[in-house]
C-alpha cells in the first residue's frame, strides 16, 4: 500500500507528459497550418527567377537522359536536381507542384521551429519564434530551390540532434546525420558547418573529467554513427555522378568553380540586403501614415538591429547557459541551437544578398526568442534591473514588433497585386511531350508557350523578359537573345545597353514581358524597389517605344516589333 500513493503519482507524471507531447503536436499542426495560409495569400505573386528556371532546366535535361554538368554546365550540388526530378515524376511536370512542395516544406519548417523551440523553452515562446519565420518567410521570397529545401533539412536534423542529445536514443542521431546529408547535398555551404558543429558538440558531450581514453572512445561510437549516416545520401549522389562519368566535372563545377570565381560576381550593390528589405516594407507602411523622413531614419536603424540580432543572439545564447543555474543537458542543448543557427547563417556570408540571408535566418528566430526570454530581471538587483528592462524593451521594440509589421505589409502587397497562375501538371505535361489532351486545363503560362512554339520558328530569336529560362527551357529552345534579371540588374546599364544593341542587330521580332515588367508585380516581388528608377529603366522603355503589344497571357505580355517608333 505504501507503493500506491507513488504509482499514482508516476501514473499522473505519464499522463501529463504523454498530454504536453499531444498538444505540442496540436500546436505545431495549427502554426503549419497557418502558415499554409499566410503562403495562399501570397500565392499570386510572380516570383520566378532564374535559379528557379534552372532546376526546371536541369531536371527535364536528366529526364531526358542528359547527364549534369557534362551536358549542361551548373555550380550548384546535384540535390535540388534529384528533387525537382523526383517531384515532375510524380506529381507531374508543372511549376504549381514544385511550388505545392514548397508551401508544403515551408509549413514543416513552422512546425519544426515550435517542435525546436519547445525542447527548451515554453510554448509561447517557441510559438513566437515560429510565427517570426511565418512572417519573415517564403512569403517574401516564394521560389522554389534549394535554398528554402535545404533551410527545413537543417532544422529538422537540428531538431533530430537536440532529441538525441536529451533521450540517448541513437535513432535519432541518425536522421539527423541523414538530413545533415541531403542539406550538404541541397546547399553544402549550409550543411558541412552544420556537420562541425554537431560533432563538436558530440565531443563536448562524451568528454569526462576521468579517463581521455574513455571520452574519446564514447565519442567515437557516436561520432561514427552520425558521420556514416551524414554520408549516406551524399554517397549514393557520388555513386550515381561515378556512374554516368561526370564526377569531375562535378568537383570542378561545385568545388572549384564557387572558390576561385564566384567571389568575382557578387555585386557590391547587394550590401545589407535583409536591412534594406525590411526598411523598404516599412517605409511604404509609414508613407500611409505620413510620419516623416525622421521616422525613416529610425526605422532603417531598427531595421539593420532585424538583419543581425540572430547571429548576435546566437553568440550570446553559447555562453549564457554556462553563466546561469542551468543543467547539463540545457546546457547542451542550448548550445548545440545556437551552433546549429551559426552554421546556417554562415551560408549568407559568401553571398550577403536578400535570399541568402532569408532562407539562412529561420534558425536565429530561435535564439533570437530564447534570448529575450532568458533576460529576466528576477535575479538581478539594482542599476541591472532596469538595464535588462531596457534590454528587453529594445529588443521587443526594434525586432519583434517590425517583424510583425514586415509580415503584415507583405500580406497587403499581396492584396493588391493581379494574381499570375502557375499552371497545371497536365498541361505541362502535355507541352512538353507534345500531346494535347482533351483537357480544360490549360493555363496562360502553358498557352503561352503554345504560342511560341506555333508562330516562330526554332531557329527565330525571341526576348523573353526578364525571366527568360522558364518560357525557353520548357520550350527547348536554343536559340536565346541575352536577357536582363530585371529584379537584380535594374542598375546595371551596361548589360541594359548590350540587350539593346542585341535588339537592335537582330531586329528581334517578338518580345514576351513577364508580369515584373509591370510596375505592380515588380514592387510586389522587391518592395524596397524605387518607382521613378523603375520608369526610367532604358530597356523597357526601348520596348515600349519599339514593340506593340498583341497578345497577353495572365500577365506574360508579348511584345511585336513595328517598323516605325512608337510615339
């Protein structure tokens, strides 16, 4: 009898933790939800760009049977291409389903963000930091590749690491050795850090005070483990590239290629590019509230703290749990988050332009939460109380509150801008195979490139502007007039003024604008963008004043030459 009172109390410690892991899951579910929701909103945008067009490129290529970087040269790793493949095989050859598995990625990484944030923090928090990727996500950037696809691979390995590092489970160490893989594979800027990282914390884990032999041994069974299953994916990636004899183009084309050249074609124009992102959203919010030019100057500064509170917070977060009470294993577990963010981040650093930094951030929200939680002012006295306040307050003021409005001004782009369909896995299908099927499925993008095929010759040029891979590469087209990425080139006039000569030499007859082309969709997909530099682009009004317009397909504007100059 004496036992009973115990057994009850066991029996109601179960249920609670079997109820808490319930309604962790409900919560997830709800926040993947959501952000579903916040993605339909924003759906209409336009948001192709060129990478995008690559994977499309690329992967129809190796449908085809041609074999990557031999016969068509790229510098990212072969991942995104096994993906998009794997997605046009079974859900057919269409832009709508890559975007599908995008919305459907985005709104796991919700889900895993709070599932992260919960082995450490409480649920309001771990919601927030959830939320904070809701509103600063895919919906500002909604393009399908590999940098969103190897962002949820990474959180969700670091998820599968921070439940071994609590449970001792060694099946969680492998899946998170195996999607610390596929992220290597998706982006390896992203996933080899992550990698270093985990096992540094593995050996900080299994390291004793007693015998070096016994640490290292522990951490050696672990190590392997992880380090195996990491390779796994990778391996069978090399395996297939051995196979079809392009493994050293593959090494020259991922390996050398980025080291010793793509430093050289980073635009200095990027700078800051997250900042001046979320400075522009805000300011075209304030212009409706006519606050003035010193508001703007604020909100710029506050939007800069926006840009770097997560690595900073990251930094700090590693040394925190030593400075308090806490145990071990939140010790290791905080630690092990804030190396995890600090190796995503370090795929923007290379390359510090706006989608970079997006899609590597998400893991500081994480950190960036945990941090002003942490701050309370229970254990303080003094002068520190009212500095932590402050603390707290700035940082509540200048990154959680713009948050909120950036996510909020995104959703009123979207309100406002005509929607552009994305097309159906039908009738992609039946384009690029050439049949016609019964179907009432055809969509503008998809009539469009019915009609090019049907009124030009392959041999013909054609301008397709600004995002030219995605009509051509569906198209098989190889005959391409230069083209301008009218969203990154809007100041490069040199490359404006060789489209024109282009133009000019080859009296181009027939020009497709993409719905960018207009001044809606542009400021919808670059907020920041600036309305007067957009009127006076010299390419588009060359176009305006030399082409007529005589078709238009949802947006996707096409453009004939007419023998005298437009007035």
């Amino acid at each position: 009898m004496r036992n009973l009172p115990l057994s009850n109390a066991s029996f109601k410690q179960a249920k609670h933790s079997l109820f808490a892991a319930h309604a962790d899951l409900v919560a997830a579910f709800l926040l993947a939800t959501l952000n579903m929701l916040v993605l339909s909103m924003c759906w209409k945008l336009q948001g192709i760009q060129a990478d995008e067009s690559t994977y499309i490129y690329g992967a129809l290529e190796m449908l085809r049977g041609k074999a990557i970087y031999r016969d068509f040269w790229v510098f990212y790793p072969p991942g995104i291409f096994f993906l998009t493949m794997g997605v046009f095989a079974l859900l057919g050859k269409s832009l709508l389903a890559l975007r599908m598995v995008l919305a459907l990625c985005a709104s796991a990484t919700a889900a895993v963000l709070y599932l992260l944030g919960r082995q450490f923090m409480s649920r309001f928090s771990s919601a927030v930091a959830s939320v904070l990727f809701i509103l600063l996500g895919v919906n500002l950037w909604p393009v399908f590749g590999h940098h969103w696809t190897s962002t949820f691979a990474l959180v969700f390995s670091a998820l599968c690491m921070v439940s071994f590092l609590r449970q001792r489970r060694t099946g969680l160490l492998a899946w998170s050795g195996v999607f610390c893989g596929i992220t290597i594979l998706l982006q390896m800027h992203k996933g080899v850090p992550l990698m270093m990282g985990s096992l540094l914390v593995l050996l900080i884990r299994n390291w004793s005070g007693g015998s070096i032999l016994r640490s290292l041994g522990a951490f050696s069974r672990v190590a392997t483990l992880y380090v195996l299953t990491s390779l796994l994916p990778v391996s069978i990636a090399l395996l297939y590239l051995l196979k079809i004899g392009v493994f050293t183009d593959a090494v020259n084309a991922v390996i050398v290629f980025p080291y010793r050249r793509l430093a050289d074609l980073t635009s200095p124009d990027y700078g800051v590019p997250y900042a001046a992102y979320s400075v522009s959203v805000l300011s075209h919010l304030m212009r409706f509230v006519k606050l003035g030019e010193a508001t703007n100057i604020c909100i710029r500064a506050v939007a800069g703290l926006i840009a770097f509170a997560a690595p900073i917070s990251a930094v700090f977060v590693v040394g925190m749990p030593a400075l308090g009470k806490r145990k071990k294993e939140e010790r290791e577990v905080t630690g092990f988050v804030a190396v995890a963010t600090l190796a995503c981040l370090a795929a923007s650093i290379s390359r510090p332009d706006f989608h970079h930094l997006l899609t590597s951030i998400p893991m500081g929200y994480v950190t960036l939460v945990f941090l002003v939680s942490s701050l309370r002012v229970g254990s303080w006295s003094g002068h520190w109380v009212a500095a932590l306040k402050g603390i707290r307050g700035l940082l509540f003021t200048a990154v959680l509150a713009p948050a909120a409005l950036v996510g909020l001004g995104t959703l009123l782009f979207a309100f406002h801008v005509e929607p552009v369909f994305l097309g159906s896995s039908l009738g992609f299908v039946s384009i690029v195979t050439e049949r016609q099927p019964d179907s009432l499925l055809r969509t503008p993008q998809e009539l469009l490139i019915g009609y090019v095929k049907a009124s030009t010759a392959p041999e013909e040029k054609i301008l397709a502007m600004p995002f030219s891979p995605f009509v051509y590469y569906l198209t098989e087209r190889r005959s391409v007039t230069r083209f301008p990425m009218l969203l990154s080139s809007m100041n490069d006039a040199g490359q404006m003024a060789e489209v024109i000569a282009d133009l000019e030499a080859d009296r181009t007859r027939l020009v497709i604008l993409d719905p960018t082309a207009s001044w809606d969709q542009f400021k919808a997909a670059l907020p920041y963008a600036d309305e007067r530099q957009f009127r006076e682009n010299p390419l588009l009004r060359y176009i305006a004043g030399n082409y007529r317009k005589v078709a238009d397909y949802g947006g996707f504007v096409v453009m004939e030459r007419v023998s005298a100059p437009v007035r």
